[in-house]
C-alpha cells in the first residue's frame, strides 16, 4: 500500500480504501442507474450479479421526497451531505452502546409527560435512530411511527419490533420530507437530532413537522443549549462508547452557529472518519425559528430535571404547537 493515496473523487476513495481493507462512505451511481451511499467499497467492486435490486431512477415531483435522485424511497443528492454518511458503520455502535434501556425507558416518560400524550394518540419519533425511544412509547400505548434516515438503523428496527412482537412502524424517510399531512397528535425530534442542515434546511424540517401535525398538534425538539455549550466549548475529546474508540475534533463557528466534528472511530482493525456540522440554538434562536415555521405558543425547558429554561441548563426541550386555526 506503500505509494497509494486517497483520491479525491469518489470513485478514487473508494478503490483506495478497497484496496487498503478500509469502509469509506461514498455516494454512488451505477451504470444500471442504481444511485445509493456505500459505507463498503465492496460492494461496489462485488460481481453484477450480486448487485441489488432496484427501481430504475426517476426525478421526484414536489409532493414527493423532495428533488433530485431516489434511492430505495428516499432522495439523495449525488453529492454525500455529513448526515448521509456519519451515522451508518462503526456510529450505530456508539449510539446502541450510548444509552440503556433503563434510560430510554425514562426519556420516553419525559416525552410523554411534556405532551401529555394518551393513550392511541398518533405520534411520529422522527429521526428514531435504533427506535430506542420508539419502542419505549409504543410499550405505552401510543401509536408510535419511528423514521429515519439511516437504511441499516430502520431495518435493524423493524426486525426487532418483529422479534418483541411490539405494534410500531419504522419508515425510511428524510425529516425535512415527511409522508404525513394533517394526521399527526405530536412529532418528536430527540437527541440532538436537529440543526442538521443550513438555514433553509433547518427551516424545512420545522415546516415539515408542522404539516404532519393536526391542528392543535405538538412538535417536541431536545437539543444541546448553545448558552450552556459555549463557556464550556472544548476542542476535543477522547473516550470508548459501546467498545468503539472515539476521538473527536472540534470548533466552534461563530459566523454560522455550528459545531464543526471530526470522528475518528476505530475498533479492532476497523477504523471510521467522519465528519459533522451541527447548528446549535440558544432559547431566542430556537422560538424564532419554530414561530417561522409556523408554530406558537412555543415553551422552552431545561434538563436536568425538567425545568425552566436557563444558561446552565446544558440540554434544551421546545415544545411548539400547531395553531389550531
Ligand atoms: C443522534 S441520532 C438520534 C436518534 C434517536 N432520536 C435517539 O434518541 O436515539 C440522530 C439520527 O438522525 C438520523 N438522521 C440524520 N439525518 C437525517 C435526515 N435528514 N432525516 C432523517 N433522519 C436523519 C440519523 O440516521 C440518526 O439515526
């Protein structure tokens, strides 16, 4: 491997970390048209008969998944966005190996006491991730929909409502493009889940929210709290989350409002860089932008425990309500 570098172009990446034995994330199309994210070159190299299914490319309408090329139901763009490729690989690792059940079991209830959910309501976990929170509500009686961005995370889930016999759906879907009008108690967006994309982006997914919503509906979002972040900013840290070494470099961008991250994360002989940007909100930040999107009578909250929203309180709840009329 001596001379070999890492090329530019995708598919340069991906033939090197083929060839070094390394997972990459690169966005892909293929001569039959097949337009997907590969985390394993592999599978880009693999006989054509081994290739995939799929449906033949199309340009989406705006009533569907957005613009641009679908895969799978979902529309990606041909140039791999940080969130498109962060979260599959060694990360669902880190996010299993985060939080236990027991945890879980307790953020639920803190969801279900902010909305007041009852018993049947109609909610959507959106982004679900491992549905870690989805199955927590759905144990509860509410008629939960888990989404997800991450293909791997969405099958993983569904496999385990069908193993525990648990009543929930798990759907593959962007959080900015969501199949629901009108029909929904409350959506749910948890753990730092949201600030993914720019100013427009960020924006979409409220208004997004907002029309899955019946009128009178709650949109809940739990966030890091930018008064809180800042003083105590540091440009990096180095620990093991569920057995994956994770070192991560950071920044801050004042210009923009986000946090820069560099991960590497290795386990074994399997090592992962990825990079994210996040925009984090202060109290002000996120009511402007939830009354942009339409919401009011918007209330902001503090961990732990729940409480009035301050600088000290380093995580940050918004529960915003689609106006009735
Ligand atoms: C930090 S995880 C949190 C997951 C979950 N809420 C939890 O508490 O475990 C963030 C999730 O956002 C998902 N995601 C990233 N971009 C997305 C998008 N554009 N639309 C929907 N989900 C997305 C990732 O796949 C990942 O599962």
């Amino acid at each position: 491997m001596g001379k070999l570098t890492r090329q530019q172009d995708a598919f340069g990446r991906c033939l090197y970390d083929h060839l070094a034995g390394n997972t990459c994330g690169a966005a892909i199309e293929r001569d039959d048209g097949f337009v997907d994210l590969l985390y394993n070159p592999a599978g880009y190299f693999s006989e054509h008969k081994a290739w995939p299914p799929h449906r033949p490319s199309t340009r989406t309408s705006s009533g569907g998944c957005g613009t641009g090329l679908r895969a799978g139901g979902v529309t990606m763009s041909k140039h791999a966005k940080w969130y498109e490729t962060f979260f599959d690989g060694l990360y669902a690792k880190v996010l299993a190996g985060q939080f236990d059940e027991s945890q879980s079991l307790e953020e639920a209830r803190t969801i279900r006491k902010l909305l007041k959910l009852r018993k049947g309501q109609r909610l959507l976990d959106c982004p679900c991730g491992l549905g870690r929170i989805t199955f927590e509500l759905a144990k509860m009686n509410v008629d939960v929909t888990g989404a997800d961005l991450t293909g791997p995370y969405v099958r993983r889930a569904r496999r385990r409502a069908k193993a525990e016999n648990v009543n929930v759906r798990f759907i593959r879907c962007d959080m900015r493009e969501l199949p629901f009008d009108s029909e929904l108690d409350a959506v749910v967006n948890w753990c730092t889940s949201f600030g993914y994309f720019d100013d427009a982006g960020n924006l979409a997914a409220a208004r997004a929210a907002f029309a899955a919503l019946k009128p009178g509906g709650k949109f809940l979002i739990e966030v890091t709290n930018k008064s809180a972040l800042l003083p105590r900013f540091t440009p990096g840290s180095d620990g093991v989350v569920g057995g994956v070494r994770v070192v991560s470099r950071r920044r801050w961008d004042a210009r923009t409002s986000r946090v820069h991250d560099s991960w590497t994360m290795s386990k074994g002989g399997r090592t992962e860089r990825r990079h994210l940007r996040i925009r984090v909100f202060n109290g002000a930040e996120m009511r402007k932008l939830l009354r942009a999107a339409g919401f009011r009578d918007i209330r902001l909250f503090g961990r732990w425990p729940i409480g009035r929203l301050t600088r000290h309180s380093r995580r940050m709840i918004a529960v915003a309500r689609r106006p009735r009329k």
